[in-house]
C-alpha cells in the first residue's frame, strides 16, 4: 500500500498493485485496474517513486529480473 493524499488534505492508502496509470494534467490522476480514477495532491513521479519503493519491497522487482534472466538463458 502507498499513502497519497486527497484534495482534501486527508490521507488514503492505495493498493500498488491495483493501480494502472499514472498521469498528471495538472492535477496527478491515479487510474486504478477497476477503472476508477482518483485526484491527489502528490506529483506523478512522487507515485510512481512510491509504487517502484512498494514493489521493491515486496519483492516484485527483484522477482521479474530473475524470471526475465532465466528466459534469456533458455
């Protein structure tokens, strides 16, 4: 989970693996899989530094390189 912070000024938790876009236009849009966007305040690369720090360590990043080297040496 990432914290992001609403228009509001109040603090949610999003799941990082359910989002699907980030874009800023100005305002940072985050589009989750479900199809549903939300505004916050945050800048686009402020989440998607926290979504890369989330998958570092939960072990995804690390997980996909290995797999992506053992289909190379296949």
């Amino acid at each position: 989970m990432i914290s992001v912070t609403r228009l509001n000024g109040s603090q949610m938790w999003l799941n990082a693996l359910m989002i699907e876009t980030v874009e800023e236009t100005p305002d940072t849009y985050v589009t989750l899989v479900t199809g549903k966007r939300i505004i916050v305040l945050e800048k686009a690369a402020e989440v998607i530094s926290m979504v890369k720090e989330y998958y570092s360590e939960i072990g995804i990043h690390a997980a996909s390189i290995k797999v992506q080297q053992t289909e190379e040496w296949s």
